[in-house]
C-alpha cells in the first residue's frame, strides 16, 4: 500500500473523535506515517500496520503529552513486547512466514558452516523486559507448530547428505531450529540479571522466583551425559543402546554431580540446574572447568516448540524438538554430541532423578587440607 492510502486510513480513524479534539492531529500523523514508513520496509504486511495504527491511535487518545507515545514507538522495534506481539497477530501473513520474519528482524542468517548467526546491525533486538515464560514464547512455539505440523522435515534421499549440506538445503528449517538457541540465550541472560538485580543466591531461586508456581521438574536423561575417556571409559557404556552403566553413571555423578532440569508451565522456557543450584548454560563463563563449553553444549538448556508430550496426541514435542537435532544442529553440537554420552533410562537413574528432586546431591565433596 502506498502512502497515500495510510494516510486515509488515519483520516478516517481519527475523523470526528472528541477525545482527539485538542491533540496537534497533522504533527501526529506526521509522526504515526513516518513510523509505518520505517515499518513497512522492515517486512510488516497492512494487517500488522492496521494493527499499530489502532495501537498508536489508542495511546495518543489516552496521552495529554509523548509520554505514552514514546515507548510505543521504542517497543515496535523490540521483539517480545506487546506491541510487536500484536501486530505479529494482527498480521495476515502465513504462518511459516511469521515464523521467519521474526528471525529476519533479529538479523538471522547462516554462514558458511550453515549455522544460524544474528546481525547486530539491524533495527530490531529481543525485548530485555521479555520474561521466561512470557506470552510472545508461547505465541511464537504454537506459530511454529501450525506452521510444521509434521516437523521440521527433510525429504528421505537427502539424509545420506553430509550434515552441512543438509542445513544449505533446508535453509529455513535450519533457522527455526537453531533460533531456540537464540531463544535460550535471551533466558539466561535474562535470568542472570534478575538475579543480580534481587541479590539471589542461586540462579535456581531467580528461576523459581520469576515462574512462582508455574514451572515443573522435567526428566533430565539427555543433560546429564558424561565425557567418554573423562569421566568414563568404553567399560561403562551399554554394549547395545551406547548409553551409560549404572557404574558409568555413579562415576558421572561423582565427579560432576545431578543435573536437575526445570520446565516453565507451558513447557517451552528451559532451564539446567546443578547441585548448587546455580544454571549450566553455554551462554554463560566458567574458567575454572577447562572442558565447561563441551559441557554446556552437551548437557545444556533446549527451548522447546512443542507441548508438554503427556498432553499432547500430536506428538509436537519430537517432532520439532526431538528429531531436528539429528540434521540441524550445528557443527560444533554435531561434533562434541559423539563424545558424551546419556544415561540408561532404567529404575536406577530414574530413582536417582527423583532423589535429586528432593535435594539429595550426590557430588563427591573435597576436602580441603
């Protein structure tokens, strides 16, 4: 749509409005078309900018000054924020191109390797005030769920293709799939700062503080595997699954302890905690460990796009959370997956788990001399 058309459009919604008798209608227009001008080049469709209009329309009819304005303006350009997620809503595109275009906002692009990068020169960022657990996650998890309702999927010829050029074929499945990674990061920093801010002792405490009651303890069998030649020898692994022993495993939890893993109540934010409660994250520093990003990747946090799979038929979970890593996953995931490995699903890690559930540690304690 042309200019022109917008600015009938405001005419129209502003025409004859007693509430905005004495507002400087012609500044405000100026504002309120510069505004979509900008928004319009960055890939919103009439449906989304129809939809800030009425945003914008709506605050200036509550505002003696800016005040309200203002923040508005700011928030179009931050991803998670109520004016973004709204207009994500209001928009009448396809799903699957909502699914992108938030990537594109955020400067998503793979490079040479196939592996998903963000721009920092381009006008949009994630929301700081975004919560785990936020309302935009959720909308955006079930966007790709309508979008991929059978996954992420790759045609049958194409998985005896190297892993690099599966993800240059499947540009855009590569994107969504590595976006939970840039989902995971907005989380713990997220997280990280609340709890500075609060003075917590443990990133355990942040989390629980922010979900209140909505969160839950999850099965964490695959964020707690253990460094082949490290912490384990190829004794200690299943001859038949390539998973761990029970020995394997009490040699795991010796050196390294339980790793819990925390759900917000819509099963998509994330989180994996350590016996000190504090998160294991590869978006976070930890020089006193030398193999800690090997860690982190392997045993580390995974935003989920599917529902909870007790509760869901359609099996989302797998489907876009479970299967994906095989093909899109990066290099460096890819190449350091190979060496840890997962415990046995059996009543032994199962009683274990729910131990740790309860606080029992079981992370062999130094003595200092």
């Amino acid at each position: 749509m042309q200019e022109t058309n917008f600015d009938k459009i405001i005419l129209e919604k502003t025409a004859n409005d007693p509430t905005l008798a004495t507002k400087d209608l012609s500044r405000y227009k100026r504002l309120l078309l510069e505004q979509i001008k900008l928004i319009q080049q960055t890939g919103w469709d009439y449906g989304a900018i129809t939809t800030f209009m009425d945003l914008f329309i709506a605050d200036l009819k509550q505002s003696e000054t800016d005040e309200l304005l203002n923040p508005l303006l700011q928030n179009t350009f931050l991803v998670g924020s109520k004016p973004y997620e709204k207009m994500l809503e209001g928009s009448q595109m396809s799903d699957k191109s909502k699914v992108i275009l938030v990537i594109d906002h955020l400067g998503g692009f793979l490079d040479e390797n196939g592996d998903l990068q963000l721009s920092k020169s381009v006008l949009y960022q994630f929301d700081p005030q975004m919560t785990p657990g936020a309302s935009f996650l959720d909308k955006y998890a079930k966007l790709v769920q309508s979008a991929y309702p059978n996954g992420l999927v790759i045609e049958k010829d194409d998985k005896k293709l190297s892993k690099t050029a599966i993800k240059k074929k499947y540009p855009a499945e590569t994107k969504i799939h590595q976006f939970r990674n840039q989902l995971d990061r907005h989380n713990i920093k997220y997280i990280r700062r609340f709890k500075e801010a609060h003075d917590l002792k443990s990133d355990e405490q942040a989390i629980k503080c922010l979900l209140g009651k909505n969160w839950f303890y999850a099965d964490p069998q695959y964020h707690n595997r253990a460094y082949l030649n490290v912490d384990i020898g190829v004794d200690d692994l299943q001859k038949t699954s390539r998973t761990l022993r029970n020995r394997g495993l009490v040699k795991k939890l010796r050196k390294r302890g339980f790793y819990r893993k925390i759900l917000s109540a819509d099963y998509h934010s994330e989180f994996i905690i350590d016996e000190d409660g504090q998160l294991l994250s590869q978006w976070l520093e930890n020089n006193e460990i030398s193999d800690y990003r090997e860690l982190t990747i392997a045993n580390g946090e995974s935003f989920n796009y599917g529902e909870r799979p007790r509760v869901d038929p359609f099996k989302s979970h797998d489907k876009l959370d479970g299967t994906p890593p095989r093909y899109f996953d990066t290099d460096e995931r890819n190449r350091i997956k190979k060496n840890w490995i997962s415990p046995t699903d059996n009543w032994f890690y199962q009683l274990l788990r729910r131990l740790a559930e309860f606080g029992i540690r079981y992370k062999k304690i130094k003595i200092k001399e």
